[in-house]
C-alpha cells in the first residue's frame, strides 16, 4: 500500500494491492488494479467512511473452523478485517453497503485451476455479503478484462476503467506472482476466534 498524489484528483490517494486492504474517515481515494482478484468497498455513507480490499483467493462463508481453512486468510480475513476496521472508527455494520469490482478469467497457469478463481472469488463475495446482511449497491464482475477502480471512501463513488488488451500480460504476471507466494508461504501462528 502507498500513498500519492494523483494530478486529476483533489484527494490524496491510497493503492492497495493483492491481499491489502484500508479503511478510513479522510476524504480519500483507494485505488486498486483487478484481473481475477476481487475487491470489496464497504462504506458507511451516513457518517461519510469507508474502505476497500483486494484478494485474491475466497474463503468458506459459514464454515465453523475458520482458522484450519488454508484460504481463511484470503477473502474471508480480507473481509473481516475490513468490516472490523470500519467498526473501529465509527461505521455502523447495519449501515454499512457494498460495492464488488473484479473477477475477470486473467489467469492461464498451468496446473492450477485458474479457471475457477475469478468466479468462486465472486461467488465468496456476493455469499459474504448476503450472510452478513450487507446490501450490493454495485457490482461489475466477471468477463476477461482486468479493471482499475478509484473508490471514493466517503461516499462510495467509484470511477472504474477497463484495462487495454495490451496492458493485460502485466496484470496477468502480477497475480501469477501473487499466487506463486501464497502457495510458497509457510502456516503461520495460531489464530484465536473470539
């Protein structure tokens, strides 16, 4: 994640990439790229907040052991996480609204069923969402191009541009190395549900 200055927005901007996410009050603009990840904006519109993630791989909405899911760290703890630091500076959870970005079929590794990603991706998204109780504003999933969207955390807006054919194979080389270093990371520590 880094902040900058973007010469066509008043706002500072924040860009988040594959398994970051950020949440805030300030009158900012969190941008991230998406070819098969998907990134949820939740934002609490009423007392002008809100945030983003991005993830690559979904987790088990509903599953009761979280914590031994290999992929609970992904879309769920993506999801979580952003909810829970929304919590903490205010938003109202019963308030909060979403919008989904992502999806698109990007990926063609060998040996992985890279087909499946961007749409169970999706499904984990739209399931969460449903789960929780959290109403879809907007969406713009699936299809085979890569997008960059610009969430203005205060109200939700969202600028989104598709992403050029000739620009695809960097978006493409980007997840690959991302998902490369999941399957290369070791477990990490215990986790504590409370």
């Amino acid at each position: 994640m880094f902040r900058h200055a973007v010469s066509q927005f008043e706002q500072e901007v924040v860009t988040i990439h594959p398994g970051e996410y950020y949440a805030t009050r300030d009158d900012t603009i969190i941008s991230t790229v998406l070819g098969s990840c998907v990134a949820v904006g939740l934002y609490d519109e009423s007392l002008a907040m809100g945030g983003l993630n991005h993830f690559m791989l979904p987790g088990e909405v509903g599953r009761d052991d979280l914590a031994r899911n290999p992929n609970a760290k992904y879309g769920m703890y993506a999801m979580e996480l952003l909810v829970n630091d929304l919590m903490k500076i205010g938003a109202r959870k019963s308030a909060l609204k979403a919008k989904v970005f992502g999806g698109a079929s990007v990926l063609r590794m060998s040996g992985v069923s890279s087909a499946r990603i961007p749409q169970s991706n999706i499904d984990f998204a739209l399931e969460y969402l449903r789960e929780e109780g959290i109403p879809i504003s907007a969406s713009d999933v699936g299809g085979r191009e890569p997008r960059k969207i610009f969430f203005y955390a205060r109200s939700g807006k969202v600028l989104l541009k598709r992403i050029a054919p000739s620009q695809e194979s960097l978006v493409e080389r980007d997840e690959e190395r991302y998902f490369s270093s999941l399957r290369e990371r070791k477990p990490e520590g215990p986790i504590t549900l409370f």
